[in-house]
C-alpha cells in the first residue's frame, strides 16, 4: 500500500528532499490538497505558470509565504506583496533606478570580491564555502548597492539571516526574526533619511530621486515605500543568491563531469546557471489567495483559498523537459519558472544571475578540483527557500 502523500512546506526532512514527494504530486495530485494546514498546491508547470500571470485571480497582497499568509498581522508593503495596479506603478518607478546598467557595471567590483575571498580560502586549505565567499558576496554586494557603509555589512547579512529562520514543523515567524525585521527596517529608514539631506552616488539616492508619470502627476516613492524596498532586495537578494551559488557549488562537485565541461569552455557558464537554476531553484514555492472560485483538474477552489504555486516542482515536470531529474549543462529550453513568471517576475533576476555567474566561474578557475565534504553539509530552514547554510571545502588542485 502506498504511503499516504503529504506535501509540508514547513517539515525539515522534506526541506533536505522535497522532490520525492514533488513527483508524486505532479503524477497523483496536480491540484493537491492539505487539509491539516489548510492550502491547495499546484506543481505542473503550466498550472504554475498561468497562476503566476493572474495576478487579478491569485493575489499576493496577503502575502506569498503559508505563514505569513495565515498570521493574523497584514503583509507588509513591500512590491512583491501587492497586486495590480499600484504593484506596476511602482515596479515602473523602482526600475528607472534599478536598471540592467547598474548591474552590468558591478562585474568587476563583483569579480575582484571574488578573487580576493578565494585567495583567502586557498591560503587555508579551504573552509566553509557559505561562511566565507557564498554568503558574504551577495549581502556586501547589494549592501554597496544600496549604499550603506562597509564596517555593516556583516550585521546586515546576519539580521537577514535571523529574519528567514524556521522552526522544524512550524510555519510561524519566531520572535527573534521579528525582532530582526525591525532591527533592519530601523537600519534602512536611517539610511534613507541620510540620503534625502546628503545623496551619493548609489541605489538609495537613485531610488529617492526615481519618479514616473502617474495618473496624478509625476509619481516618487514614499520613505515606506523605500525602506520596504530596500528590506526585499536586502534580504531576498541575499538569500536566495547565496542559496544559489552554494547549491551550485554542491551541484558541480557531484557532477564532476559537468565541471570538466565548463573547465574546457567556459563559454557554457551562462547554460550552467540557467540549468542549476532549473534543477534546485532557490525559491520552492510563490504562496496566493483565490479573488473568486478557480477550477483546476476538474475540482473547483474557493474564493479565499491559500493556493502555493510551486515552482521548485514545475521546473521539474516531465511534461516539459526531458530527464528532468538528471542535471545537464547545454540542456535546452525556452524557459524555467526560478524566477517567477509575469508581473511579478523577479526585479533582481539579473543581478542574481551576474554573482552567480561569476562566483561560480572564479570558484571553478582557481579550484577546478575542489571537493566537498557531503557528510557535513548543513541545511539553512525556511517554509519556500531551499539551501544550504555550511558547506565545507577541500580547495585540490
């Protein structure tokens, strides 16, 4: 008799592996239902794509995480937890400062990072890959971006940290992330404040100075809307990205024949992001509410019901790409779902991909026969993104 199918976004053994279970969903239950925790799921990728291009039918303004979904306290303003069409008035004003320019100018301060850390690491014979290159490079990156001062960038990494942890089994916020939510919240307002008397040439100046034309005028963001901003890209960039190239780095020294491949062409490394970025993306899930009763596979869902479109599992269907379970640079595909799909399609993607790249690239370049000690890899824990928090290194020749 077969195991009776849960799917628990909250459940740590399920965080080590989910996609056991993701297979059977895609197979059993395209429209899964948790009775115990209350919320529908959707695992097949054109399921999961066309609810995340009906913002007017799934919305996010209760916001995109189970638990925040179901606390009592409202999401916060942050563009990520709203729905047309303030969400494209305000998407339209952020992207006129947060622009592929800019990101496309940061290679080479993110290269030199790089180099410098790996220098470091070699000098020791290796380390945690997470403790010192993965997890600094995306913090002291979006950290520079934004502007705040070098000597915090290390406390900003660690409150961002604090804020993602969950529990095993529970899908509640803990106290001490709330606390770190506002310590952050505190942190950015003073920096905005500071860039409204005194601007300088970085993020928070172009964000204050940002405006478009709305229906009322011309249309700025307020210091609400700023600091929210400015929390999303400091704690979502970070993680998400540091997730990235850890798993990326696990990945390529489980495929020691993929490595080979991008050791002899490097001209694959955009491939081989695309395809990490399909296989194990940092973000599993993208959590919506029902505006009105919305039939999927034949079973109708309420209005008000707490749909997860989950991607982590779409991105491996098998009705879209072949062998989806084995891992495969040069693997071609018009499109993959790690970053969402429509108007809330990440507004950090490129510049996630940029210090994926190059992390990796350099990673591989000076370390091309580095290894991984799996037996001590550990695992960060939060209910929708899925990486590692230790990952130690032997840095071979």
């Amino acid at each position: 008799m077969a195991e009776r199918l849960v799917y628990d976004p909250s459940s740590y053994a399920q965080q080590a592996d989910p996609y056991p279970v993701y297979r059977r969903m895609l197979e059993e239950a395209p429209l899964y239902r948790n009775e115990d925790l209350d919320f529908w799921a959707l695992t097949r990728f054109e399921d999961v794509a066309a609810g995340l291009n009906d913002p007017l039918g799934l919305s996010s303004a209760q916001g995109t995480l189970i638990e925040q979904i179901r606390s009592d306290s409202p999401a916060p303003d942050m563009i990520i937890f709203m729905d047309p069409p303030r969400h494209d008035l305000l998407r339209k004003i952020i992207s006129k400062a947060f622009t592929p320019r800019r990101i496309a100018q940061l290679e080479g301060e993110i290269r030199a990072a790089c180099q410098v850390w790996l220098e470091e690491m070699d000098d020791t014979g290796g380390g945690d890959l997470v403790e010192a290159f993965a997890g600094r490079l995306p913090s002291t990156v979006i950290a520079k971006l934004l502007g705040a001062p070098d000597e915090d960038h290390a406390r900003l990494k660690q409150l961002s940290d604090r804020l993602l942890h969950r529990d095993d089994g529970s899908l509640s916020r803990p106290e001490d992330a709330q606390q770190a939510g506002a310590e952050l919240a505190g942190y950015f307002y003073e920096l905005i404040t500071a860039r409204r008397t005194a601007p300088a040439d970085d993020l928070a100046s172009a964000l204050i100075e940002a405006k478009v034309e709305g229906p009322d005028g011309a249309q700025q963001l307020n210091d609400g809307e700023l600091i929210f901003f400015c929390l999303l890209l400091g704690v979502a960039g970070n993680e998400t990205t540091a997730k990235m190239i850890s798993t990326g780095a696990v990945l390529l020294a489980e495929h020691p024949d993929q490595r080979k491949m991008l050791v002899a062409d490097p001209s694959q490394w955009s491939s081989a992001v695309e395809e990490m970025l399909r296989f194990d993306p940092p973000s599993h899930y993208q959590g919506r509410v029902t505006t009105r009763p919305t039939t999927w596979n034949g079973t109708e869902v309420p209005e008000g019901a707490v749909v997860l479109l989950v991607n982590g599992a779409a991105n491996r269907d098998p009705r879209v790409f072949d062998d989806p379970d084995s891992f495969r640079i040069g693997r071609t595909f018009e499109r993959h779902l790690a970053f969402g799909h429509g108007v809330h399609f990440c507004l950090g993607s490129s510049l996630a991909r940029l210090e994926t790249r190059v992390a990796l690239e350099e990673l591989v370049r000076r370390f091309p026969g580095y290894a991984v000690d799996t037996s001590a890899v550990e695992r960060a824990h939060s209910s929708n993104v899925r990486g590692l928090s230790r990952v130690p290194i032997t840095t071979c020749a």
